[in-house]
C-alpha cells in the first residue's frame, strides 16, 4: 500500500474514532474461570474523561454478517459491540465486542504503542490500530485464528496522537486469554491465562515486574504474636491483609488491585458456580468504578461533563457467547446471548442506547 492509499485509510479512521479517542483515559480487563459459566468470567470497565457528550453517544450494537468491511474483506462472523454514535453511520467505532462464536476484543488505551511501519513487507493486509478490532472480531473464531491472522496483517498508527493508541484483551471460549501489544514496531503477544488483568501504560510487562511489589499482601490475617511487645500490635477488625494495596485509579493500581482481589477471592473462596463468578468480577469492577469527582479536572478544563467516570461496563461470557452490560447510572446488568442471535438472515437488529437513566425497578409489597 502506498503512503497515499494508506494516509486515507487512516484519515477515514481519524474521522470514524473522532468522539472516542481523544478522550480515551483509562480502562480496565479483569477475568477468572468457572466451570459452571463455561469457562471464563471477563468483566471490562471503560473509564473517560474530558468527554463532554460522549455518554450519550453510546450504543449496543448487533453487526450482522457481510455488513462490516474492511481491508480483509467484509465480516464473516456476525458480532455485537458497544459502539460511539457518530454521523457517519457506516464506520464501527467499537470499543469492546463478542461474536458469535465467543471471542471477544477489549480495546484499551495504550500511549505508548509504537506500531509497525508501513514499508514493512511480507504482509497481506495493511489496517490502522482503529480497525484491529472488528477485523478480528469479523474474521476469527478463537485466540488461536487471531494468533494466525496477526501474522498476515500490517497494523499502522504511528502517525496518530499518543492518547488515540491502544492495546487489546482477547478471550475465547475456549478460556484462553492474550494481550495483544505494539511494542518499538514489533508485534508481542502475551497469554494471560494466569495473569488475567490488562489496563492501561505503561506495557503489560511493566505491571508484572510492577506485581513484585506487593509479594508480601497475604490472603490471611496477619498476625503480629511472635514479635510484638506484649498485646501491642494486635489484629483489630479484619481486612488488614490488604494494607498496602493501592487505592487510586492510575493504571497501575487498578492493575495491582484488581490482580490481588481476583487472587485473594480464587484462593480462600473459589467460584464454583456462574452466580458466584459474575458475582465475584461484579466485586472487582465495582472496586474500580470512577464516579463523578473521584478524579480531579484537568487544570484548563472547568466544563462540568468532562469529569472522568466510568461510562459503562460489561461482563463476557464466552463460553457461552453472552455479552452482559450496564450503565453509569444504572447498574443493573442487561444480558445478550450473541450465540443465539439469528445472524445471517439479513435482519436488522435494534440498537440499544447504554445511557438510558438510572433503572430503578419499584417493588409494590402484597
């Protein structure tokens, strides 16, 4: 592909990812295993700030087959995603998405992504870092068709701003998990089978040495009976254990958070059921939802809707092709079996606004 041919196709995505990247701050992926659920639990927050009036703009939306083209061709496997509403109704802005077959893609922030150059040869297709998404989502069934298709495809977005860069979580249902980076022109994957937690900067492989950290938190109550002096220091009330854990919503507390809470829970209480598992992710996202003024302003921004929150949240179960979602104001979760969906007929599915009030459901007492 030309210099030419490709500065178009990166202006196209420049204009169909305009409402959603430049205000792309944080996010967070976060999954553990229960048989019961098929597999694995995904749960994924989106957090932005300086948005102004994206939380109005989003959307659920079923992408049927052949409706979504790309570099590769039009999709052949149908999938839902949650998507910005936007004026030019043929592009797919998707932020997050499952298809048909379970696989699901998270997009997430990730400045310092320094992708591959487009002299780069030995590739069948070129896409920007924007496309990456509904490209696999479109054309892969498993971790392993996404594995094989990375090698063939050239991804381009060096010439985009920091804040517009991402990094990508995958799940299948066959439980595995990968993280999908950009690191110095060089394509890295990651398993993160056992890890199973990605935000954002910096690399994935920082927040793992950065977990070396935080070997001494223990999944039991301390006990200071050999050394201390006489009753003093004693065990009062519970939850000492995690003294030290980082509360704040940089990526890297998020990322230690989140890992040690999903360890804590696995290691003194399994989930053995899905009601226990989604239960348990629920925990886990809720102990990284940003609500309205938990992050300062930005200094030179004083509008009102720019405070960075969590816009939404979803929960994937890709073992049975479920895609779970819930709101800012409303926390209830809205379940859709993607795997049942009637894909391939032609039909045209019902968009769904994520933003639709705080869901109060009133309980009349007989």
């Amino acid at each position: 592909m030309g210099r030419n041919s490709e500065g178009v196709l990166m202006m196209k995505s420049f204009i169909a990812f305009f409402f959603l990247a430049y205000s792309a701050h944080a996010c967070t992926t976060v999954h553990l295993s229960a048989d019961d659920a098929g597999g694995l639990v995904v749960g994924r927050t989106m957090e932005l700030g300086n948005a102004h009036d994206l939380l109005s703009r989003w959307e659920l939306v079923a992408h049927d087959r052949g409706t979504v083209k790309s570099k590769l061709g039009d999709n052949v496997h149908g999938f839902v995603s949650i998507d910005v509403l936007h004026n030019e109704k043929s592009a797919v802005t998707l932020t997050d998405g499952m298809n048909e077959h379970g696989l699901t893609v998270s997009v997430q922030t990730f400045r310092t992504a320094e992708y591959q150059d487009r002299k780069m040869r030995d590739f069948l297709h070129t896409v920007t870092n924007f496309e990456l998404a509904k490209v696999l989502l479109g054309h892969a069934k498993t971790v392993n068709e996404v594995e094989d298709l990375l090698q063939k495809i050239r991804v381009v977005g060096n010439t985009s701003p920091e804040e517009w860069r991402c990094h990508w979580a995958i799940q299948d249902s066959n439980g595995r998990s990968i993280v999908v980076e950009y690191i110095k022109g060089e394509l890295v994957v990651h398993d993160n089978g056992d890890v199973g937690v990605l935000t954002n900067d910096p690399s994935y492989e920082w927040h793992l040495s950065n977990l070396d950290q935080y070997a001494s938190v223990a999944p039991s109550q301390p006990d200071a009976s050999a050394w201390s002096a006489g009753s003093h220091p004693s065990a009062v009330g519970h939850g000492l254990n995690l003294m030290g854990v980082p509360g704040g919503f940089s990526p890297a507390s998020r990322f230690v958070r989140c890992f040690i809470l999903k360890q804590h829970l696995t290691y003194t209480a399994p989930p053995t059921t899905e009601e226990e598992a989604v239960a348990a992710i629920t925990g886990i996202l809720n102990n990284v939802h940003i609500s309205k003024g938990f992050v300062p302003l930005l200094v030179d921004d004083t509008k009102d809707d720019s405070h960075e929150i969590t816009h939404w949240s979803v929960l994937k179960l890709p073992g049975k092709a479920e895609f779970w979602f819930r709101s800012y104001a409303d926390m209830t979760w809205r379940r859709v079996e993607v795997g049942g969906l009637e894909w391939g007929t032609g039909r045209t599915f019902e968009r769904i606004k994520m933003d639709d009030g705080v869901g109060v459901v009133d309980v009349h007492l007989q």
